[in-house]
C-alpha cells in the first residue's frame, strides 16, 4: 500500500498530472483507492457495471472487445470510460496480463476534481486530444490498408463485397 506521498509522488510522474501543482494532486490522491490484480484477472469486464477511471502502478492491463486485444496500458497510463456515469455498463473489458496495482478513482470523484482543480480539466483536455489524433491516424492507416487489399483484390478479379457503415457483424468466435 502507497502512502499518500508515494501516490502523489507517482500521480506526478504521469503525463496527466505533470504540470497540475502538487498540492492539487495530493488533494486528488486523497480520493483514490488501491486495487492488486492477478495476472489473467479483469480488472472489470464488458457489460460489467462501471467503477471510475484507473492509472497503472505496475504491471500491463490489455484493453480488449471481445476477444480482440485494442491496446495495452502500463505503468503511468491510464484507462477506464469516463463517458460512462456510474454503475452503466462498460464497453471493453480490461484484463491484466501480468501482476498489476492500480489506483482507481469514481467518475463522479474524478469530476468532481476536475471542477475543484480546473489544472486537472486542462489536462484531460489535452490528453483526449492526444488519444484522438492517434485514433484519427488510426483510422487513416486502416483506411488505406483497405483500399490497397481492395485494389489487389479487384485486380486478381474478386468480387468486393459491399460494406455499409452500422451493418457488418461479425462472424461467431470474432
């Protein structure tokens, strides 16, 4: 267990709370809790109700919908859905893939933070940015990959199948 110190001191060391004074991030650390996850353990599940945001201590968590691996999240990054109010459903399901400890704080304390701390409001700001430009890329690179196996298939003389956005579903096992 970290004290209050220890955690203020790594709330600091990350990206979302570098510049935020550090008395406001002691503050903020004061509403956390600590959460030890065995590896292979869900940290929560899709469709399991939501319980705030997390920052990795130690360890690496997978982000997954599904049985599809969306990202990983190690020590000093942070994952959960903060569009979700407390006790809706996730959409993901995050899973640590070795030992890891966590810091968990309610959406609702989060919030409050942010409103109480507007250095915190800035930072989430710019750090959803950030997530969103490497999605916005993302997306792009996927988009050009389509059209090259597009291209290539059209060429060995296969037949595209049509695609209209909201209609695919996945095949079972997927």
């Amino acid at each position: 267990m970290l004290t209050l110190i220890e955690r203020t001191a790594f709330l600091k060391s990350t990206d979302l709370f570098a510049k935020i004074p550090t008395e406001v991030v002691a503050q903020l650390a004061t509403r956390t809790r600590e959460l030890h996850i065995e590896a292979g353990q869900p940290v929560f599940t899709e469709g399991e109700l939501n319980t705030g945001a997390y920052m990795v201590v130690e360890g690496v968590i997978e982000i997954r919908k599904g049985r599809v691996l969306d990202r990983l999240r190690g020590p000093g990054e942070g994952f959960g859905e903060l569009g979700l109010g407390e006790g809706e459903p996730h959409h993901f399901s995050a899973i640590a893939n070795q030992p890891s400890y966590l810091i968990n704080v309610s959406n609702e304390m989060f919030f409050d933070g942010m409103q109480d701390y507007p250095e915190l409001g800035i930072a989430m700001v710019r750090l959803l940015s950030q997530r969103i430009t490497e999605l916005v890329q993302r997306t792009h690179d996927l988009e050009g990959q389509i059209a090259h196996l597009n291209a290539t298939l059209r060429r060995a003389g296969v037949e595209i199948p049509k695609y209209t956005s909201g209609t695919y579903t996945r095949p079972p096992g997927i």
